[in-house]
C-alpha cells in the first residue's frame, strides 16, 4: 500500500512497520544489530525533520498574529458611544484570529515536543 513518506506520521509508521518485518526476519546478530541502527538514525532523522517542520509552523503562525495586532490598536479609539457597531464585531473576529493563530502554533510546539520526546525514548538522540 503506497504511503506518503512526506507526512511525517506516515514516515513513523512506515518506520515501524520495517522495524518490524526486518527484525522478525531471524537475522544474525550482527546484521540485526546494524540494522536497529540503522532504523534508529532514520526515526531519529525523521523526528527533527518534524520537529523541524511543526517549528516553522508556529512561527508563521507568530508572524500571523504580529500581522493582526497593529489592527487591534484602533480598540483604543472605540467607545460605548460607537456609532459604527460593526466595528466591534471586526474586532472580535481579530481577536478570535489571533486566538486562532495562537493555538495553532501552541499545538504545532506540543507537537514538535511530543515526537522529540517519542525519538529519544526509543533512543537517546
């Protein structure tokens, strides 16, 4: 079943799945051994190319929200008295962008984390 090596998550799996056909394999020790390395410096490779990856994501989602905040400041400028109240919605909704982007990248960080987490688990990177 072809696989998309790209997504990391696929990688991981598929590096598993080779983990566990290659070990079951009944090799000799010494190519079994070589083997174990060779999958622990590819899922060692693959956790920083994510981590890599889920890192530029939340900045781009910083620079998204550095976008939107100088249009934040024209908060400073409304009141109860405001005639236009669609201008308060509008800033609600930016509010809820930035709300948005910065969950994202938390969630991209959390990410990054749990996989550098995982890579040395399996083995100290």
């Amino acid at each position: 079943m072809p696989s998309n090596l790209s997504d990391p998550t696929a990688a991981h799996s598929m590096i598993a799945e080779v983990r566990i056909a290659l070990l079951g394999a009944g090799l000799d020790c010494e190519c079994e051994e070589k083997a174990k390395q060779a999958l622990d410096r590819l899922s060692a490779f693959g956790a920083y190319a994510h981590a890599d990856e889920r890192l530029e994501k939340s900045r781009r989602q910083r620079e998204a929200i550095r976008r939107l905040l100088p249009f934040l400041t024209e908060l400073d400028e409304l009141t109860s008295q405001e005639p236009d109240l669609s201008a308060l919605e509008e800033a609600a909704v930016l509010f809820d962008e930035v709300a948005a982007a910065a969950h994202s990248g938390a969630t991209a960080l959390r990410d990054a984390h749990e996989r550098l987490q995982a890579a040395q688990q399996e083995r100290p990177l």
